[in-house]
C-alpha cells in the first residue's frame, strides 16, 4: 500500500516537474524560432512568412506539450491510458453539457471578438488576405496545438495529481500552473484561465477523460480565430486563391 502511495505521489510530483520543464522549452524554443529555422522554413520556402511563424509555434508547442510527454509517461514509464484521461470514458453520458458549453463559448467568442484591441492578437495567423486554405491551415495547427496543450494539463497533470493528492489540491496545482504558463499574454489573459480552467478540470473530472476538455478548448480557440477575421475590417476574405 505504502509503495503505491509513493508510486502515486512520484507520478504527481513528475507530471508537475513536466508542465513546468517542457513549457519552459516550449519558450526558449519558439522564442529563438529554432523549429522555424532549422525545418519549417527550409521545407517551405515559398510560405509566407507570417504562415511560417504561426506553424513553428503551434508545432513546437505539440512537441513539447504533446509529444514528449506522451514518451515519458505512456511510453517510459507505461502509465495507463486511463490513469492519464487518454480514454473516451463518460464522454458521452455528458453530451449535454458539452453542448450547453459549445454554445456559451460561440456566445463568449462572438462578443469578444468585436473588439479592436482583441483583434490585434487574433488570429494569431498574421496575413492581410485569407483564403480557404489560410483558414484550414489555422484551424488545423490550433487543433493540433490545444490536443498537446489540455493532454498535458487535463491528462497527465489532472489525473495524476488527482489520484494523488485529491480533488482540491489537484484543482489548485492545475489552475496555478495553468495562470503561470499563460503570464506571457499578459495579467488579463493569465487571470481568464482561472474560470476557463476550472471548468475544464471539473469536465475531466466528471468524464474520466480529457477527451471534453480539448474539444471545449478548441472551439473556445478556433471560433475567436473565425469570429475575428469576420468582425476585422482590416483582413479582406477570399473565396479562392484566384480572387486575391
């Protein structure tokens, strides 16, 4: 019993050591653009530039949020998928309130969006005309980006900190780390994730997954991106290429 407390504990006190190691990296290495440099930019040189950079962020981000700690903790150290939220679990029992949270957010998203201090920071896909494709691209990095991104902390860092330390604790340590990582974006964004944080533990909480949350967190993501570029009067939208 006493060596499954501590087995328990190791788990936790790794997973916090984790968040804290692999966002560091993540910083110091779209930081100085290093994936953009070395591999983006080489495979693609005919990409804008303000493509490459988007790419290079959300890629170093699924790397270091995603990747990494997915060899760590299911790979190395063969923390079953169901000890970290990698499972469907009671997904589906609560369709409801992930539907009652879908609209909420495409309400929240809407209203925020209309403003111009808002748009200066999204989308984060900085690029004067868009096309079908820009959207595509956006949508499909930020969705791989935010699976990285809640894996780490609704997964790894939620049920192992959970399961040792209880509901409370693991709440606290999730939401102070969660408001540290964001401190970057500024005071504002940092204190917004406290409330979007909490809502997203308690939906791994309730279905033993961390499957509600990213679904959650990507539309809360993806729907800025989209509702900004419409309310932008500054980005002018393309059906096709050949439009421009």
């Amino acid at each position: 019993m006493a060596e499954i407390i501590l087995k328990t504990e190791f788990l936790a006190s790794l997973a916090i050591f984790s968040v804290l190691l692999f966002f560091w990296l993540y910083f110091f290495t779209a930081k100085r653009r290093l994936l953009l440099k070395y591999f983006i930019q080489p495979l693609f040189p005919s990409w804008s530039a303000g493509a490459i950079e988007f790419i290079s962020y959300k890629l170093t981000g699924i790397l270091f949020t995603g990747v990494l700690p997915f060899l760590v903790f299911v790979l190395i150290l063969s923390v079953p998928l169901s000890g970290i939220g990698l499972v469907v679990g009671r997904t589906i029992h609560f369709w409801y309130l992930l539907i009652i949270l879908i609209i909420i957010t495409a309400i929240a998203s809407f209203r925020m969006s209309q403003s111009s201090k808002f748009q200066q920071m999204s989308p984060e896909l900085k690029l004067k005309d868009w096309c079908p494709r820009h959207v595509i691209l956006s949508v499909s990095a930020w969705l791989l980006y935010i699976l990285g991104y809640e894996f780490l902390f609704r997964g790894v860092l939620w049920f192992l900190s959970s399961e040792a330390f209880g509901f409370w604790p693991a709440l606290i340590i999730n939401l102070l780390l969660y408001s540290i990582v964001h401190l970057p974006q500024g005071k504002l964004i940092a204190l917004g994730t406290i409330p979007v944080g909490t809502v997203l533990c308690l939906l791994s909480h309730l279905t033993g997954s961390f499957i509600p949350a990213f679904l959650i967190h990507s539309f809360i993501a993806v729907l800025t991106d989209l509702f900004s570029l419409y309310h932008n009067t500054e980005v002018r939208l393309h059906l096709s290429d050949t439009d421009k």
